[in-house]
C-alpha cells in the first residue's frame, strides 16, 4: 500500500511573467512519481474549504474579497498577485491540501502536501504572494475539533512567518517557530513565539547549529499534538529572494533534522513545500523533490 498525498494540478496558474513559478509544484509532483518516490494513484486532490473554515483565521471581509473576487488594487499590489477565479481557487485547495496533510499526518506520522506554506498571509490581507494561510487554517481547524490541543508551526523558510506569526499571537497553544535571514523580507517583522535571525551569508554548518541549538528545546518546551513544518526551498545559495547560502546537501540535512526530531519525539509532522526562487526552476524542483525525499526515508 503507497502512501496517501496531496496536491492539485490546479495549483498551477498563469499569472504572467512572475517571480513565483506557480508551476513548481505541479513540476515536483512529477519529478517525484517520475521517481517512483510517489505514486499517482495514491494522490488526493483537495476540494474548496468552506467560507467557515478560512474565517476561523481569516476576516469574513477578506474572505470575500479573495474568494468573490473584489480585491482591490492596493489589495494586489500588497499581495504581488494579481486576482482572478483561478488563483483564487489555487490558494484555497492549498488550504485544503495542508489540512487533509495534517489529517495524515495524525493517523500515519507524516502528511505530504506538495504545495501549501503561505505563511505572509494574514487575517484580513495578503502579502508576499500569499492570499490564505493555508498553516494557520489547518492548526486553528484541528484545534477547534479537538483533534489537537497543542501544535508548533516550524517555519524554515528563508522569510520570516510573519502572517503566521500575527494571527495567532495572542494563541499560547499555537507555538510559532521562524527561523529566517535577519534583513531583507518583510521588512516589517512580527514577533513569533521564538524568531531565530541569521546573517546573510549563513552556510550549511552556522544554519545547521542554530538548528540544533533552537528547535529541540521549543519541541521539548511545547510539546505539540501536531508540527506544521513549511521548508522553503529559498534558504538555497543559488536562491534570487535570500541570502543564506544553504547547499543541496545543507537543505537536505535540515530537513532530515526536524523529521528526525519530531520522529523521535513521536510527535506527528505535516509537510509544507512553501518558497523557492532559483534562476533555474529545475533547481527549486530538485530541492522541493528532496524535501520530500527526506520525509519519505525518515518516515518510511
């Protein structure tokens, strides 16, 4: 039997010449069944969640705005996506396809979103190409239905989880962990449950210390049901959005490191893909294909 993951072809949206490739995940999904690390058969395509379910961490003005279509100019310029009926529909299966991940995740160990991660995304705005956060919705649904008291958002990718971080400031069971580049994007930072700052320039072994250093003890102190884990792929040398200086193998062993982690603790873990901005889109495949490669050996 082959294990159950998630993602829709309708991620994939044209929105013109854009920094945001959003055919990437669409391009991991086949690298990694063209591997046989995936099998298609066993993909499940999300469906729209329901109004209900985004304003459990959304305003019901900007739900409308997103899904009815009545996003203002400043709206778009603020989100850098510019709307239509198919990016709206994109960024709400995604909310689905983290959700359905965690559910997974909470019956196997391990739930496979290949896509999701759309952490600038906040309660009643979009920013950094990210209309719905896709983490927040999922960890505030199972929250509400009982199914988890207690989850920790671990957000690696190379910017700082800020929408993340904002919707569930006020929420102590709900424990956000951002490690990210100190300058650049967004520049304007909120304060996560523990924010970990690297200089631009940050190799395989300093990013790999702090690592070690920091997550275990939040793992340990939070003791979380569930982890949301959003590993952006823009923590890569070659990325055109960071400055980390991250390798194949250094974003290989990050990954295997929180899947270890949380496998060790016997904590649950749902996997996010989230940014990756390489010159070359088959470098961001690759590495969004290794992400996944990863959790499927700890996991295995």
């Amino acid at each position: 039997m082959g294990r159950r993951w998630f993602h829709s072809p309708k991620y994939t949206v044209d929105v013109g010449a854009h920094t945001f490739p959003t055919v990437k995940f669409q391009r991991t999904a086949e690298s990694l069944v063209a591997k046989g690390l995936l099998q298609e058969k066993d993909r499940v395509e999300p469906t729209l969640p329901s109004r209900d379910e985004l304003k459990l961490v959304h305003t019901d003005e900007w739900c409308t705005r997103v899904l009815d279509g009545t996003m203002t100019l400043d709206d778009e310029l603020r989100a850098e996506l510019p709307w239509s009926r198919a990016l709206s529909d994109a960024h709400a299966l995604a909310v689905s396809g983290t959700l359905l991940a965690a559910r997974e995740a909470l019956a196997t160990g391990l739930g496979v979103h290949v896509g999701g991660g759309a952490h600038h995304a906040f309660a009643a705005y979009g920013e950094g190409f990210c209309l719905l956060n896709d983490l927040a919705v999922a960890a505030a649904k199972l929250r509400a239905e009982g199914a988890v008291k207690r989850v920790l958002i671990c957000d690696l990718d190379v910017h700082q989880g800020n929408g993340t971080a904002s919707i569930f400031k006020k929420n102590l069971d709900v424990f956000t962990f951002s490690m990210h580049q100190e300058e650049g994007y967004p520049k304007i930072r909120e304060r996560s449950s523990l924010d970990v700052e690297l200089p631009a320039g940050t190799r395989d072994r300093e990013y790999q210390d702090a690592l070690t250093d920091r997550l275990p003890g939040a793992l340990d102190a939070h003791r979380p049901d569930l982890v949301l884990y959003q590993a952006g792929a823009d923590v890569h040398e070659r990325d055109l959005l960071g400055g980390l200086k991250l390798t194949d193998k250094g974003v290989a062993a990050r990954d295997r490191f929180v899947f270890e982690a949380c496998l060790r603790r016997a904590i649950p873990i749902a996997l996010t893909l989230g940014g990756g901005y390489s010159p070359k889109i088959e470098d961001t495949i690759a590495l969004h294909a290794g992400t996944v490669k990863e959790a499927l050996s700890v996991f295995r």
